[in-house]
C-alpha cells in the first residue's frame, strides 16, 4: 500500500518508531538507506573498530530491519568519525559518488514519499554527516526524475518521482521537550505511532524498542513502552 524510503547517515540513526509503523500499521513497503556502515564509530562490546566494526554494525542494521518490517540499503559513503560541517563530510565522501548511490536507490525502490531524519539546514549546530544526507536527499527528490542525471543507470532502472519529501522532526531539534511543545506546529503533519497489534502481542513501540536494541555495539538497548507516541514530519 505504497512505498517509504528512511533516510539518514549511520547505522542507529533510522527511527525505528516510524519505520515499524509504516511497515505493520500502514503496510507500506518501507526502507532504510543508511549512507555509510558505521564504521568510524566506537565498540561497547569488542574489540573491533574501522572495517570490522562496519560489519558489526551491518548485521545490526539487517537484525534490526528483520524485526521492524523494513528492508535496507546502503551507500558507499565511509564513516569517517565526526565531521563538523557539511562541506567537509561531502569533500571527503566525494558527493557525486553518494549522490549516485542515492539516486541509484530511490531509481531502483521507487519509494512514493521520502522520510529525512536530518535537517538540510546548513546553519543547524549538528555532524556534518547528518546534515549532508538530509542535504543529498532533498537533491536527489529533484533529480531521480531527470534521465539526464546518471543516464548509465537507465540501463537497469527508470527515472522515477517521489510524491512528498519530509523532514522527521522532534524535541531533539529544538534543544528540549518543553521548546518543542511551545513550538508552531501548524505546518507538521503528526501520526500517532503509539498503536497495538493484536496478532502480534505487541505495541508497535514496543517492536521499535525491539529492533533498536539491536545496535549493540552502540549500547542502544531500549525499554518497550505502550501508549499513545506522537511522530512529526
């Protein structure tokens, strides 16, 4: 009932909230494009770091999708450890290249709406890393149409147009809970995530909370909840 592409820099920044509700509540054919394999990161359960962390951190990643419902993709973007600005992340990436592997998944996938973690907002105090897939993601909605734009893929996959772009905002963005709640959210579209599944015994936070315990290597582990959960977008 129609296709949902999550988008955002490393392995454990997907909401998995959101994910599960689009995968079991809305049935949506939904995946998560994680730029880069997380391994720049650090190891709270072995010794592996750089390469092998990377490996760690994918397997998390499928673990994680094989709980909530989704699917993932990657690009070849290189976790490179935290990165200060935008300009930076994408001089080192080589932005054509992501931005071709971006391109390539939305071609392939075909996803109707596009849902960014991050802000595309370069004045935004946050890792460049974030910013950068939330930069490459609101170009590639314009340019995944154009045949002109990476002709080679054509061979494989068609152009193809997204129907919405959004941003999945929350508290975090605005410093505290309490900014957020005075925030302006007139322009926002909320959904309540919050919902249980009979057949499954569950909420659908508490399979969230599930699939996100799957980034161990990050001590990412979380506690079920049930009860209404407000996303926005």
């Amino acid at each position: 009932l129609g296709t949902a592409l999550y988008i955002a820099a490393h392995p454990d920044d997907e909401n998995t909230r959101l994910i599960a509700y689009l995968s079991n509540e809305l049935k949506m054919n939904t995946a998560y494009l994680s730029l880069t394999r997380g391994d720049g990161g650090q190891n709270l359960i072995g010794p592996e770091i750089r390469e092998l962390l990377g490996v760690i951190r994918t397997q998390e990643l499928l673990m994680a999708r094989s709980v909530d419902g989704g699917k993932q993709f990657f690009t070849r973007a290189n976790d490179f450890g935290y990165s200060k600005t935008p300009s930076e992340t994408l001089a080192t990436w080589d932005k054509d290249e992501v931005m071709a592997d971006v391109v390539w998944t939305i071609r392939k996938f075909r996803p109707d709406i596009i849902v960014n973690r991050f802000s595309n907002d370069t004045e935004r105090k946050t890792h460049g890393h974030h910013t950068s897939s939330a930069m490459l993601s609101y170009e590639a909605f314009d340019l995944v149409g154009d045949k002109s734009v990476y002709p080679e893929q054509l061979k494989y996959v068609d152009a193809w147009k997204p129907q919405r772009l959004f941003f999945n905002t929350s508290w975090w963005f605005y410093g505290s809970r309490e900014k957020f709640s005075e925030a302006d959210k007139s322009k926002m579209l909320s959904v309540d995530v919050g919902v249980y599944y009979p057949m499954k015994g569950k909420s659908n936070t508490e399979i969230a909370a599930l699939s996100r315990s799957m980034h161990r290597c990050q001590g990412f582990g979380s506690t079920g909840t049930r009860g209404s959960k407000l996303e926005y977008m």
